[in-house]
C-alpha cells in the first residue's frame, strides 16, 4: 500500500477509531463491530491492510471483544509492556503501521495454546471470504479451502423498505448471507451522499445490498424473508420514516429477478396478510452506490440504535 492510500484511509477513520489506534483506547464490550462476526474472513488492518487475524482462529471468549488464539503470522504484530492504569499487561500492535491493536492473555483454550488475542474491531477490517479475490487477499483462499471446500456462489439482491439500518441487520443474521451492504439505488443523482438522499429529491431509496450463497438460498427465499420484516403497504412510509427515499421497493439486476420478485409481489398482495394492498415497487437496478462507511453494520456498532424492522412469522405466504 502506498503512503497516498495511507492517507487516504487515515482521512476514513472515526473518531473512535482514532482514539483507539492513536491513543490505545478500548471500545466498548459487546458494542463493536466484529465480537459476535461469525462470517468466514480475514481481519486486517484498517490502516494498511495487513492481514493480521483469521477467523480460523477466533472463537467466542464471552468478553464482549472479537478474541483470537494467535495472528496469521507471528511478525505481523508485536509486543508491548503495558503498565498503564495500574496494571502489567502486554499490548498487541500492529508491526507495520504501528497502530494500537489490543492485548494478549494467557486465559485463552490451553488445547490452542492457551492464548487470548482480545483485538478492538476499531483496529480491524473485515474481509469476508466471498471478497478476497476483488480485494486482493486470493492468496488464503487455499486456506479457507481446507475448511469451506466447496466454492461459494454468490448472487446479488436489493432491496429498499425504510431506514437501512434495521434491514442490514437483520439480514445479516440470516443463514447463507454473506455480507449486507447499505447504499442508495434508484435515483438520478451521481454519487449521492446521505445528506443528499435525505431531501427526498434524488430519487434513491435507502437500500441495502445482499450478498447470498445460492447453494443456501435462492432469490424467492431473500424477497419471502424482505416481506417479513417491513410494511410494504405503506406509500413512502416505514415506521417513523417518511419520504420516497423510505419507499418499499425491489430492484431487479436481469430478467430472471424481475419475474420472480413479479410473482412473489402479487401472491403477496393476494395472499390476505396484509390488511391494505401491497405497494411495493419493483424497480429495474441502474447504479447502486455503497453508503458512508458509519452506516454498515450500524446495528452491530451501536445495539440500541433505531431500526423500525422485525421479524413478522405471521407474514408468510403462499
């Protein structure tokens, strides 16, 4: 990475990130974004990208903090003493960029060494395994082999019901879904930012993106759970969200998605589960633009944060 993209991701950093890797601040246990990741991936760096933990190696420590036996490559870390608010411990940095990382124990499974890499997610990236050849980390793909052999396929699907945030997290915890990412699809307005999509006069819709395994899930199964978990009979309208960029709506990608998201559109308007007709739009996907980095994986950052979205069981179909 070059000192320009350095920069360039420095300029990215929350101030939470800042505190973290600059002044070795800890955030928040359970109220960060990787500690319950059970996604298939690496965690690199967030300045530069080493590749630095893998999620071979993570397990659940109950702390509240993604926690690994050991790093990828013993010389990509380092130790510090740490004497710092009275106590003796050994900070974990990063070799190369040297930013702040976490600690390590001696608490951990003694079957695996018996160490606790206990990492801040604000010092990570995550790099799911779908995304390594795109993202430049083909190079463990072999390695995840061993574990995942069968190559995962993935299909694509947006979706718009209402604030994002609500959304992503739900998908993100369903089974066969990759990665769930927030953005703005089907406006006019080149490179739109929140703010913008905020007037209601670009024409997006706050969306989200998602990233399934078709070997786990089809297209049908993805718009069947979309239904169960917002209104669609509300025009312009979810929750206390109001304006079209809060609209219901389906962006199809080819003409297979069109006809499936048609057919499960009307059985869900004829189904009866509703009270009022269905208005979700369906609506042909042009550019999808990712959102701002602090709204993915918003829930997971910040538990008690809004959403307007459920599971509804009562909302199936046939």
């Amino acid at each position: 990475m070059s000192d320009k993209d350095n920069v360039k991701n420095l300029d990215r950093l929350t101030q939470l990130q800042r505190d973290v890797v600059f002044n070795n601040a800890t955030e928040q246990p359970f109220n960060n974004a990787y500690w319950n990741n059970k996604r298939p991936g690496l965690y690199v760096d967030i300045l530069d990208g080493t590749p630095l933990f893998s999620s071979l190696d993570k397990f659940d420590s109950g702390t509240g903090w993604p926690s690994f036996t050991k790093p990828i490559m013993a010389e990509a870390v380092m130790e510090v003493v740490d004497k710092s608010n009275g106590m003796l411990r050994t900070e974990i940095r990063s070799r190369n960029s040297n930013i702040h990382l976490g600690h390590v124990f001696d608490d951990g499974a003694k079957d695996k060494g018996g160490l606790r890499y206990c990492i801040n997610s604000a010092a990570l990236k995550f790099i799911s395994l779908e995304k390594f050849n795109i993202s430049g980390y083909s190079d463990y793909t072999a390695t995840f082999g061993k574990v995942y052999p069968a190559e995962i396929q993935y299909e694509v699907a947006v979706i718009a019901g209402g604030c994002f945030w609500g959304i992503a997290d739900l998908f993100s915890k369903l089974d066969g879904v990759g990665e769930v990412i927030a953005g703005y699809a089907g406006g006019t307005f080149i490179n739109p930012t929140y703010a913008d999509v905020c007037t209601g006069n670009t024409g997006h819709a706050e969306c989200v993106q998602v990233h399934f395994d078709i070997k786990q899930l089809s297209y049908e199964q993805i718009l069947r759970f979309f239904f169960q978990i917002h209104d669609p009979t509300t025009i312009n309208k979810q929750g206390n969200d109001i304006g079209s960029h809060y609209r219901s709506a389906i962006f199809y990608a080819n003409s297979s998605q069109k006809k499936i998201a048609t057919t499960i559109i009307e059985k869900a308007d004829k189904s009866g589960v509703f009270q009022s007709p269905v208005v979700t739009s369906l609506e042909k996907l042009e550019v999808f633009y990712k959102a701002e980095d602090y709204h993915q994986n918003y829930l997971q950052k910040h538990p008690q944060g809004y959403t307007c979205h459920q599971i509804r069981l009562e909302w199936q179909f046939d």
